[in-house]
C-alpha cells in the first residue's frame, strides 16, 4: 500500500487537509496563492469573491497549515505554507483528464 500503515490520528489529519481542498473557493484561492504572494484584497480582485469571503477562508487556510502569513509595513501578505499543493493539484488534473481521455475511448467504441 502506498500510504504505508497510518494511525487513526494521521489518517484524520490526511481528511482534514481534503476536507479544506474540498472547497471550490478555496481551491480558487490557492491557485492564485501557488503563483506567488497575495493580499486579501488582491485574492478577492482575482478571484472576484469579496474580501470577507476571502478573510474567511483564508483563515480556515491557515489554521489548517495550508497558508502562511507574513506582514511588509501595513500589508499582510499570503502564500502557499504547503509546497506539496501544487504537485497535488497537477497530479489531480494530470488524473482527471486520463479519466476523460479514457471515457472519450470507451465511447468512441460504443
């Protein structure tokens, strides 16, 4: 098994980060987030959520240890705390279009 033998503790925390990426916000978010540093309001511009919609998942972000903060003067600045998200994210789309390329074969056969 890949994920070796997990204890009910690991396997939960495992859920816990899912259950955060499991937000189309949020992933919309952290896409902006792998590109390099961000404001709330700059995040709420890009993605075209209010900034108190990005407030609020930001910090869900952050206390899952997702996100981190840094202030630059009177700015805070987010950026992506967990380097392993990008290569979740290409791994998922790399997966999801083997998926449809597959189905797409299955039913040109049909």
């Amino acid at each position: 098994m890949v994920m070796g033998n997990l204890s009910e503790e690991a396997i939960g925390h495992i859920a816990d980060r899912f259950k955060l990426l499991g937000n189309p916000a949020r992933l919309r978010i952290l896409q902006h987030l792998c590109e390099g540093e961000s404001t709330v309001g700059d995040l709420g511009q890009a993605t075209g959520f209010k900034q108190s919609h990005v407030s609020k998942h930001i910090g869900l972000l952050s206390r899952g240890g997702l996100v981190r903060r840094r202030t630059d003067g009177n700015r805070v600045l987010y950026s992506v705390a967990d380097h392993a998200l990008p290569r979740l994210c290409t791994l998922m789309k790399e997966s999801i279009l083997e998926h449809q390329a597959e189905l797409l074969a299955s039913l040109a056969k049909a």
